[in-house]
C-alpha cells in the first residue's frame, strides 16, 4: 500500500525522472526484502521447526534486512520531499 502511495504521489508531484527510477526502485527493494524474508522464514520453519539459536538469527537478519531497506526508502523519500517541495 506504501508502494501505490508512493507512485501517487509521483504522478501529483510530477518530479524529474531520477526520482522516479529512485522512489520506484526502493519500492521494489523493499518488497524484494520482504520475499526473500518470508521464503527464508518459511524454509526454516519447515527445515528445523524447533527453536534453535543459529534458526533465530538467520530469521533476525532477515527481519533486520527488511527493516535496513524499509528505512533507507523512507529516507530517499523525505530527500525527495524536500527537494521538491515548492517554495
């Protein structure tokens, strides 16, 4: 849902096209990172589904990915803001 605010907010602003190939590519990044996440998630759980140290941390660095990616495409976009905003 971020993602369609994201491209609305795009085609309101109307920006430069680097802002779309960055905005647009966070976006996608950040929904890469969930995917591989979740596959890393789901592998786990049925390879070793028991509580296990080296499980967890596998699955907190994953969580930690998404999360890095999350905060560095909020970031681009308070740049893009910024940037942009008339005045």
């Amino acid at each position: 849902m971020v993602a369609v605010g994201v491209v609305l907010m795009l085609l309101w602003r109307q920006p430069a096209p680097v802002w779309w190939a960055l905005l647009l590519m966070n976006c996608g990044l950040v929904l890469a990172a969930e995917l591989f996440n979740t596959a890393l998630e789901h592998a786990l759980d049925r390879l070793h589904p028991e509580r296990h140290p080296a499980i967890q941390l596998a699955k907190d660095c994953g969580a930690g990915a998404v999360l890095l990616s999350s905060l560095t495409g909020v970031s681009v976009f308070v740049v893009f803001m910024v940037a942009t905003w008339p005045g």
